[in-house]
C-alpha cells in the first residue's frame, strides 16, 4: 500500500475544506439574495460563470474525447438538465421559502438517497461494492 506524502494529504484536506467553503457559501449568498434575482436567473448566471471560469481548462479534453461525449449527448443533456439546471434552481427557490441551515441539512441526506436510489432503480452492484456502500451511507 502506497501511504501518500504529506503534501499531497495537505492538499486534498485543503481542497475539502474549500468544497464546503464554496458549497456552503452558495446556499448562504442565494439566500442572502433572494429577494434580488429570481432563482432560474441566479442558476443561469452562476453556471454561465462556472462554464466561463472552467471552459479554458476543460477545452482540450473536450475536443480529445469529442466521440464519446457525442455519443452519450442524450445521457449528457439529462443528467445537464436534472442535475445542474433542475436541481439548483429548486435549491434557490427553496431558499427563498427557508433558512439556508435547513436546505444544507436536507442535502447532507443526498448521498443516502442516491444509494438507495440506486438501488431502487435495479443497479447491479457486486457484492464488495454494495457492502461498501451500504455500510459507509449508514456510517
């Protein structure tokens, strides 16, 4: 077993605090703004910063692996529209109904409901993989 360096543990504890950081502050600032910008508009304006910010880093494996993408583009558009564009903008609307504490605690139960929507929509996990899982959600 590899055992990583220091630094390399340093940085990914770093890159986890700043993803509750950013995470976090996102529903404290559509909260924050709520009464200011309709929450379709705040979904669209902030992926459009995120798609503007990311795009320069993101081109070249784009453009490399073009044939898959295109040919999974309905799977794309889908999980697109579910989870970016659906999803967020029902957050922001939620926040304007709500506390940001409680739309951050109902979200700590996103990944059970994944697992166990997982498993109810039939995936076929191997033995190992769906102890693992079942034992690190209830965890």
């Amino acid at each position: 077993m590899r055992i990583a360096p220091q630094y390399e543990t340093r940085a990914a504890l770093a890159a986890l605090v700043l993803a509750t950081l950013f995470w976090s502050g996102n529903f404290i600032a559509g909260r924050a703004i709520r009464g200011e910008i309709a929450p379709l508009e705040l979904n669209a304006i902030r992926w459009g910063l995120c798609l503007a910010i990311l795009l320069p880093f993101a081109l070249r494996g784009i453009i490399k692996h073009r044939r898959a993408l295109l040919a999974s583009w309905h799977k794309i558009v889908l999980l697109g529209l579910t989870g970016i564009a659906a999803f967020h903008t029902m957050v922001y609307q939620a926040l304007s109904l709500t506390e940001a504490v409680n739309c951050l605690l109902i979200l700590a139960l996103a990944p059970v409901a994944t697992v166990a929507g997982g498993g109810w929509s039939g995936m076929d996990f191997d033995r190992r993989g769906a102890k693992s899982q079942d034992f690190w959600c209830l965890w």
